[in-house]
C-alpha cells in the first residue's frame, strides 16, 4: 500500500516500484488523500477534456480522477480515494492560512480514521509514505506521513479507531519512506549527462541541497525498477494537467538514467520482522515466511 497526498505523486514518487510488484503478482493499493483540487496547470500543452472545465474546484477533482483512472491502469494498481480536499500550496511571506476546508487542517483522528480502515481492509504487508518533512514541504505531504504513521500503529490495536463496516484490526509489517531524490542519484545521473555533452537539469539543485544543513535522509532500500520505466512515464504522461511530457521529469535520457540509475530508493523506517542491511526488496523477511499470510 503506497499513501500519497495527491493524484500523480503515485506516479513521480515510487511508480516504477509499484508497477514491478504489481507486474509480480502483489496485490497493489495506491490510497491518495486528497482530490488535487488546488493543483495548477503545469503542463502548457494541456487542454481541458471535452465536456470538463479546470476551474472549479470540483471541475478539477473531476479531471484528475480520469488522470488517475489512467495512471492506475499504466502502472497496473488498485487505487482508492480518500476524499479529503487538497490544501493548496501556500505562498507568499507571510504565509496565508490553508482553506476551511484543507485536508491538512483536519483533526489527526478524522484524516487517519479512513487510512486505518483501508489497511484494515486491504491488510498490506507493506506501507510506503513520505518522511517527516513530507519530502517536499507541502502541507498535505507533511500531512500525509502524519496521517500514515498513526495507521501504522494504530490498525492492528482493535481498542483504536473503532471504524464503520467493522474491517478486523490488522498490524502491517514493514513501513518505508520513499526518497526519489536522494544526492547521489542527483549526482550520478548529473555527471552521466555532463559526461555524454548533455544538459543535465540537477546542476543548481545539487548546489543548493550541498549547501543545505539538513542531512540527507538515509536510504535501506534499492529496489531495481529500469524494466519498469516504460510504466512508470505512461503514468506521469496520464497526468496531463500535471506533468508536461517535454519538462523536468523527461529531461534525463532513459538510457541514461537505466544504466546509471536503475533503481527507487526507500528507508525502512520501521518493521515488525527482523531484517538485513543491503536489502533490495521491500519484501525482504515477509516473503516466503509465516508473516506472508
Ligand atoms: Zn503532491
């Protein structure tokens, strides 16, 4: 089960990842919080389906739930919608406050009430989210790893979340963190490109990331996933509003990226079976044990 804040993160956040397991024979839930309402046109040559506007809110909604509906069959995923409503991100200094009626305002206990029920009901053996700066500051990022971390530990406690439709409790094993942009994967598609006379579009984000005294989170995991890329681009093309087909996440050449960078990265950040360093498989210690029930 792969949470994610909004319609396409699926898709630019562990998608290769989600198509191999799923191509393997797992059972795959992408479960997206909110509708994506507040998204803006990133993609110029995008035009608006026939019989759809993307101006209201709920016009938006209805568009991305067909972008979605495309992206889930490219990446061959169960996807379910939460149907809370996208914060926006704010900008502006000072801040303005996030909408009446944004996701990431919610009570703990009412945005993760419907997240318990899908692992309840789902029952994953594994759960990715985002790390606790939501890898990206949006306030429905941050949000979306809170409200992961309280069913992670809460689904399998039946005193917690006392849900409708009465789904049995249900204790996953292993929780990950994606990272889809670490520094080293930064750096060795950079130098890969520099070194083939092309235009690599990380120089200034390696800069600013060098700079910065955050430490880079750690990475546990390399799942390998070139075979996948093909999967993993026709989903982010399904996002049309979104994702401009011409911009930042095709810039680097796929023959480059497969033989310099194969793989996603995770962090396991925690687990309820042993597990190895050098893992490559967010599997590892489920597969083929007793927990594999
Ligand atoms: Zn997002």
């Amino acid at each position: 089960m792969a949470v994610h804040a909004h319609p396409d993160d699926e898709s630019s956040k562990g998608a290769a990842t989600a198509a191999r397991y799923a191509a393997e024979g797992a059972e795959v839930l992408v479960l997206t919080c909110t509708g994506g309402e507040r998204g803006d046109v990133l993609n110029p040559a995008f035009e608006v389906p026939a019989g759809h506007e993307f101006e209201s809110l709920a016009g938006k909604r209805a568009v991305r739930r067909l972008e979605m509906a495309a992206a889930a069959q490219a990446l061959g995923v169960q996807q379910h919608w939460l149907g809370f409503v996208d914060s926006g991100l704010p900008e502006g200094d000072p801040l303005p406050p996030l909408p009446d009626d944004a996701f990431a305002r919610l009570p703990l206990d009412v945005a993760a009430a419907p997240v318990v029920e899908a692992v309840r009901r789902f029952r994953p053996h594994v759960i990715t989210t985002y790390d606790p700066s939501g890898g990206y500051p949006h306030p429905d990022h941050i949000y979306t790893h809170t409200v992961s971390m309280e069913a992670w530990e809460a689904a399998g406690d039946a005193s917690r979340y006392v849900v409708g439709g009465g789904a049995e409790p249900w204790t996953p094993l292993k929780l990950y963190y994606g990272h889809g942009f670490s520094l080293a994967r930064l750096r060795a598609v950079h130098e890969a490109m520099e070194g083939q006379g092309l235009e690599s579009p990380f120089g200034s984000w390696i800069e600013s990331r060098a700079a910065r005294e955050i430490p880079e989170r750690q990475v546990t995991t390399r799942v390998r996933v070139d075979q996948y890329f093909p999967q993993r681009d026709a989903a982010l093309v399904a996002h049309a509003s979104q994702i401009d087909p011409d911009g930042f996440f095709f810039a680097v050449p796929r023959d480059v990226e497969a033989d310099v960078w194969p793989w996603e990265e995770y962090e396991l950040a925690a687990s309820r079976v042993p597990t190895h360093p050098g893992e490559d498989d967010l599997f590892a210690g489920i597969r083929g044990t007793e927990a594999a029930r």
